[in-house]
C-alpha cells in the first residue's frame, strides 16, 4: 500500500508541469554558470587578480550583484529539481534503453548532489568548490581505509565519464531526449553543432581534473589534486597557454548556448 501511494506520488511529480518547469531553471542555472566561467577564465588570460575560474568565483561573481543570494538559491533549487525529474525518468520511463536508463538516473544523482553547493554557498559557507577545499576533501579521503584507492576510483571514474561524453557527443546521444523536431531546421542545426563542439570541448576542460587526481592517490598526495582554477592558471604564463585559456573560455560559451537551447527543448521527464 506505501509503495502504491509512493509510486502514485512520484507519478504525480514526474507529470507536474511545476516541477518541470523549476527543473529548466537547473538548466538556465547551469548556462548562467557555465557563462560565468567563460568571463572568469578571460579574467586570468588579462590579469592573475580576481575570482577563481571555478564554481567558487562563479558563485562568489553573482552574490556580490544586487540581490545576489536569490539566484544562487535559484540555482540550489533548480538543480536539485532537474536531478529529481531525471532520476524519475530513469526509474518510470520504461520506453528507455536501460543503459539510457542508468546513464540518465546518474546525472540526475550527480545534480542533486551537485546544488549542495550553491545551497551551501547561500548558507554562508564560502569555501564551498575552492581548490583549498577540494585538496583539504582528497587529504581527508586518502587518510580512509583504502583511501588511496578511492581517489583513484574517482579519477578514473571522472576520465571515463569525460571520455564517455566525449563519444556520446559524437554521435549526437545527446539529441536522444531532445523535442527538436517541430523546430526550425536552423534551430536543429545550431542544437547539434553547440552540442557537439560544447559538450566534446568541456568534456576534454575538465579531464586533466580525473588525471590529477588519478596522481594525487597514486602519490599519496592531495596537493596533486587540482581543480579547475589550478588547472586554468598553470596555462596563463605564455602566450600559447593564455590561447588555449581563451579556446576554453570559448568551448564554456558554446556550452552555455547549447544549454539554454536545452533548457527550452529537453524532456526533462525523459529517461534518456
């Protein structure tokens, strides 16, 4: 009888068109920040002063506006409904492949996991997606029974995801869940061509992260582990690197843009 009621329940809320439309808000969020990060990393090819190029400067960047507390808020709750509505798609959608299914119901356990940091950041915690914070995390992992081989599994786990985006984007997956057909034939073009080059080029950002971590347990040595800042501003000391900073900020641009058309076109309840 619970689980009846329960399974009514997560019915009524994968069918709710406000829970659909405050998981877009996710999506709008998730543009904002990727936006956000694109000024940050042109901010460290002018100067090394200014806010981190991570989600800490991000989120430290949209406080400090008028009435700043309001959209980081927005954004805890936008992602916390976005990965609702896909870990229900995951379980309900029985159209889905159940690789779809799977790959589906992890992203929406990654976003929920994910606005805990803006939601902490709203609460006061500023040192919530610092890199003092992510090596002080990997140090305190690696003291854990077998804690050397965790933060291996969780660079390794994060270079497969990256690679697996990498071939999904390829193949244009991500469209799979995407209400596209009833749009303009430009539209369908530009949500392909932002999907693919956004998705493929953060996907290739954000791998040195799972190889650094790969080396902070194989060393032992949470000063290994770098985050993106770290990542971002070891580039910034030539000419050649502040180039490659700014094809990154680009790449994070071109993602923000295919996210917004996301926002518009994904069915967000789907399990794929």
């Amino acid at each position: 009888m619970t689980l009846a009621l329960l399974d009514r329940a997560a019915g009524s809320l994968h069918r709710s068109k406000a829970a659909t439309a405050v998981a877009r808000i996710g999506l709008l969020a998730r543009a904002v920040f990727y936006l956000l990060l694109a000024y940050l990393v042109v901010r460290v090819v002018v100067s090394a002063s200014g806010p981190p190029a991570n989600a800490s400067g991000a989120l430290r960047t949209v406080s400090e506006t008028p009435l700043g507390a309001i959209p980081v808020a927005l954004a805890a709750v936008g992602f916390a409904a976005f990965g609702l509505a896909r870990l229900l798609g995951a379980v309900r959608d029985r159209a889905a492949s159940r690789t779809s299914r799977l790959t589906t119901g992890l992203q929406g356990l990654f976003y929920l996991g994910l606005s805990e940091v803006p939601a902490s950041f709203a609460l006061g915690s500023r040192s919530t997606g610092t890199e003092h914070q992510q090596r002080a995390t990997t140090a305190k992992v690696l003291m854990l029974p077998a804690g050397r081989f965790l933060v291996i599994a969780a660079g390794l786990v994060l270079m497969v995801v990256c690679g697996w985006q990498v071939v999904t984007a390829l193949r244009s997956g991500f469209t799979d869940s995407l209400n596209t057909r009833q749009a303009p034939r430009a539209v369908r073009l530009l949500v392909r061509a932002t999907g693919k080059v956004g998705i493929v080029l953060r996907a290739l950002v954000f791998l040195p992260i799972g190889v650094f971590l790969l080396l902070a347990g194989i060393r032992f040595d949470p000063n290994s582990a770098k985050g993106l800042d770290a990542t971002l501003r070891s580039l910034a000391h030539d000419s050649a690197g502040r180039l490659m900073l700014l094809l990154v900020a680009g790449a994070f641009t071109v993602f923000a843009l295919y996210t917004l058309l996301e926002a518009r076109y994904r069915d967000v309840d789907a399990g794929n």
